[in-house]
C-alpha cells in the first residue's frame, strides 16, 4: 500500500508517518522512535502527536500517554475527543474508576454539543455511545450506535465515517469483554478498508 502510495504521488504527507506506523505495528519499536526524529519536520504536528502517543501506549508508559492526552484537551474548549480517548487509555490499564470519572465528563459535554451539531453528527454520537460503554450502561450505548449507523454515515462529512462507527462498535465489545466479537469486528473493518493502516 505505501509502495502504491508514493507511486501515485498521493498522501504524500501521510507517507512518512504512515511508514513510521508500519514500524509499530510490526513491533520496532525503537526504529519507530529513531525514524520519528529523523522525519519530524516532514509531517504535520497532528501525525507528530499520533505518533508519540501510539508509541507511548505501545511503551506502556501511561504517565507519557496521559499527559499527551491532557495537553491536546487543553488546546480546545470542546474536549470530547480528548476525554474519551482518556477515559479509554485508564480503561484499558485498569483504573476503572478514573476511566468512569473522564467518561462522565465527556458525557457532559457530548450532551451539550449534539443537539446543535449536524455534519459531524455520527461521530460526536458514535465517542457518546463509547462513552455509556465505559460507563457500564451497555444497552444505551448499543441503541446509540444503533441510530448512528442511520445516519448519513458518508455524505457530506469528511471526516466521519461507517468506519467510525465499526471501530466504536469493535471497541464497545472489547470494554464488554466480548475479545471474540471484537475481533470479528475489526477483521472485518481490515477487509472492507484494506488502505487503512490503523
């Protein structure tokens, strides 16, 4: 696919950082690191701050993950992504409570901005039904992400998409535990979305 990718001259922006994305999902980790320095003023600082917090979730380092996570939510007054993706990352090391804590205040907020939003709609619905997940209120988040797969998933939005709400779907099972299911999901998001790397 990266092959394709520079032979086509297309998203070329993405290509260093998608070659560094290669190293981690292959486990070189280091080599991720070194090649991150070595191309850093050859992406954009959103891939740049991907990059180092994919890493540092690799790492383990959830001291580096959280502050990454803290300092983006900082930069913007509507912090939905950022506590979701906080509430997930305690979610996944265990703290329970702390993760229910962050869900709860993106919640908050999710209730406040999706009566007024329209295009990106799906996707401000979808972090609210992962949110309800973490919050252990599994039949409201799968109702939830039921009503998002009838939205216009891919008109007019460019950044929301069907893939959103299958990778909320996948990840909501993983928070019920259901590893079988989950995994079923996300094989099947690699099938349909075979250029995404992720």
């Amino acid at each position: 696919i990266l092959k394709d990718w520079k032979k086509r001259g297309n998203n070329q922006n993405g290509l260093e950082a998608a070659k560094i994305d290669l190293k981690l999902f292959t486990g070189e980790i280091d080599e991720a690191r070194s090649a991150l320095k070595k191309a850093a003023g050859k992406m954009n600082d959103g891939d740049i701050e991907r990059l180092n917090l994919l890493m540092a979730e690799l790492d383990g380092d959830e001291a580096a993950q959280m502050s990454i996570l803290e300092k983006k939510a900082n930069k913007n007054t509507n912090k939905t992504h950022e506590l979701m993706n906080m509430a997930q990352a305690q979610w996944w090391s265990g703290h329970y409570e702390k993760a229910r804590e962050y869900a709860s205040e993106a919640l908050v907020q999710l209730e406040e901005v999706i009566p007024g939003e329209k295009r990106y709609a799906a996707l401000y619905r979808g972090r609210r039904a992962m949110v309800l997940a973490i919050l252990g209120r599994f039949d409201e988040a799968i109702a939830e992400l039921e009503a998002v797969y009838k939205l216009p998933l891919c008109q007019s939005c460019n950044y929301c998409s069907c893939k959103d709400a299958e990778i909320f779907r996948a990840n909501i099972e993983e928070v019920r535990s259901n590893w079988l299911k989950a995994l079923e999901l996300h094989s099947s998001g690699m099938e349909r979305w075979p250029d995404d790397l992720d």
